[in-house]
C-alpha cells in the first residue's frame, strides 16, 4: 500500500477520532417549506431565516457559548430575548440536515412545527425534544418554544363542535408555552396565568405505612382527598408555589421538562363548559433532582378566550394507580 492510499484511509478515521473525542459534531441544517405558503417570498424568508437561526444555535453549542448572537434581520428583538431566556437555561441544537416541514398558519403569522433537537443535559445523556418555531406574517421569527409531539397533538383534536376544537388547540399551544417557561425560568408568564385564587396540590412520596394519613379533607375545602400510594398531599396557595418556584429557578442552572401522554377533557355540566382538565405524565430534571409525576391542571377560558388556570396537581407517577389519579371530579368548582 503506497503512502496515498494510507493517508486516503487515515483521515477519515482522524476526523471521525475528533467528532467523538469532543462529543459534537456541527450540523448544518437546511430547512424546506414543502405547503402552506400564500407566495414563493414569503417561503423563501421562512427558510431562510429558521435554517439561520438553527445553524447559529449549533455553532453557539459546538462553542459552549454563554450566549446567543442571533441576526436582527432573522429574529424579532423580543424572540431574540425568549431564545436567550431559554439558552441560559437549557441548551440545544438541532439534530438533523434537512427539516422538510409544512407552514402552519396562524391568527398572527406562521408556525412550523415537528423541528427536533437535544438539548444539554448535565450529567446524563442529551435529551431528545421538538420546537415550535412561530413568525410573523413577514416571516421574521418572533418566538420558540418547545412543543408536544405530533402524535400527541393529534390525539387530542377529537373535538366536539368548532369552539371545543379551537379551545382543544389553544390548550395545547398553552401547555407548550406553560413547559418553555418552567425551562427559561420564566416566573412572570406563570404567575400571569395562574388564577390569583389558584389551588396548587403538591405531592411528597413517604414511606408507606398502616397508619391513616390526615389530609385536607374538611367540607370548607376545594380538594378533599386522602394520601394514597405512599404520597401525602400539600395544599399551596398560589403566592406560596411562586415563592418556593422562585427558590427552585435561583438554585437550578438547568431545568428540563417533558410532557406525555396528554390528555384533554372538556367539562360534561351544563354551565361549566368552559372549564377544561388536562391529564399528562411529566418528566422534571433539575441540577439536583428529578421526578416522574402525573400532572392534572384545571382549566378555564375567560374572555378572549384567554385560558386560566385554577388547579395544578402533581402525584408520583410510580407509585400512583389509575384509580387513585386526581381529576376534575376531585374539585368543587362554579362559574363565575
């Protein structure tokens, strides 16, 4: 073998040594609008500015960069702060070469949707999740969030009537808001909507035992409900979730959520068909601890359709069985 060949044979195998010795590999994504588009300018825009924005987020990765320089002609000022919010918290890139995705549109613009990326973990492997990526009506990118998967949106669509479909849709696209702001830390949107009389049910999980365990269970109380499945139930008020929540993002570089198996169900009482409930696993990994809890929220829309949320939940998805899982019939609630 003449020294050409060895040298045609090492480095290949040197560049492959390099990628895996440093964990990434840059990738550089292309981005294809394939329908949904009112004209070829608007597609064009669109693709360029979501593969810039993708591929600035892989070179900032590849960099470790503390933070973002993100193109003003691609970004609006305030995605630009969203993304940064997110990128202090949770890093991440995307996965692959080419996103071949339709243009959603929406009351304010465009949305496309299904674009996966991993994002950092400290100490375990990166954590495979999707993006929304919405833009204005120039296509100039206005926000990012991160979403639901595709199987799980359309699973919950099944609607009854156009206004249940569209509430079922505001919903989902509130919920992936709701998760972006846990993980940038974001303790104004969730104080925002959060009712100011909102009940917030939190779970520890104790070590069993034959001794009964009193919980809240009074007639002058919303929730009444005995500690099952080694879990004891505390009552919040919404002013106390946000201090300790405020305590949480102070001592945590890094919160990671993930949302399965939801589920939605629109109130059946006539006079409470505003009122939704939301049944969904999450997956919460912070700095120093995780947990895999069943979450429940109580939903209303108020004017505008604007969704409210009046009860948050959480119990110990281990532990908890189907029959002991919290749902609306755990709640005393009345329009008001």
């Amino acid at each position: 073998m003449n020294m050409k060949t060895i040298i045609k044979h090492i480095i290949p195998f040197l560049f492959a040594f390099c990628a895996v010795s440093n964990g990434f590999t840059q990738t550089t994504t292309k981005v294809v609008i394939t329908s949904g588009y009112p004209s070829a300018g608007i597609k064009s825009a669109v693709e360029k500015n979501i593969s810039v924005l993708l591929n600035n987020l892989a070179k900032a990765y590849e960099e470790d960069g503390t933070s973002l320089n993100l193109k003003s002609a691609t970004v609006s000022e305030e995605a630009n702060e969203a993304i940064n919010d997110i990128w202090s918290s949770a890093k991440f890139y995307c996965t692959k070469t080419e996103i071949r995705e339709i243009l959603i549109k929406t009351s304010t613009g465009y949305q496309v949707r299904n674009i996966p990326v991993s994002v950092a973990a400290e100490d375990e492997e990166e954590q495979e999740q999707e993006i929304v990526i919405e833009l204005d009506k120039k296509g100039i990118i206005k926000d990012l969030h991160f979403s639901l998967n595709y199987h799980q949106y359309q699973n919950v669509m099944t609607a009854n009537g156009v206004v249940d479909k569209t509430r079922r849709e505001i919903i989902l696209n509130f919920m992936e808001m709701l998760k972006t702001a846990y993980m940038r830390k974001d303790l104004k949107f969730i104080d925002d909507v959060f009712s100011e009389k909102a009940l917030i049910i939190v779970g520890k999980t104790v070590q069993k035992t034959d001794k009964p365990v009193l919980t809240m269970n009074s007639n002058k109380e919303t929730f009444a409900r005995q500690s099952t499945g080694g879990t004891v139930y505390t009552k919040l008020t919404k002013q106390e979730y946000l201090a300790k929540l405020k305590t949480v993002f102070t001592n945590n570089k890094s919160i990671q959520l993930k949302f399965e198996d939801i589920e939605v169900e629109r109130h059946s009482k006539e006079g409470y068909e505003s009122f939704y409930g939301v049944h969904l696993k999450q997956h919460w990994k912070a700095d120093a601890y995780k947990d895999y809890g069943l979450m429940f929220f109580l939903i209303q829309f108020r004017e505008n359709d604007h969704p409210l949320i009046w009860v948050r939940t959480w119990q110990d998805a281990n532990t908890t069985n189907e029959s002991d899982k919290i749902g609306m019939g755990d709640f005393r609630i009345r329009p008001e």
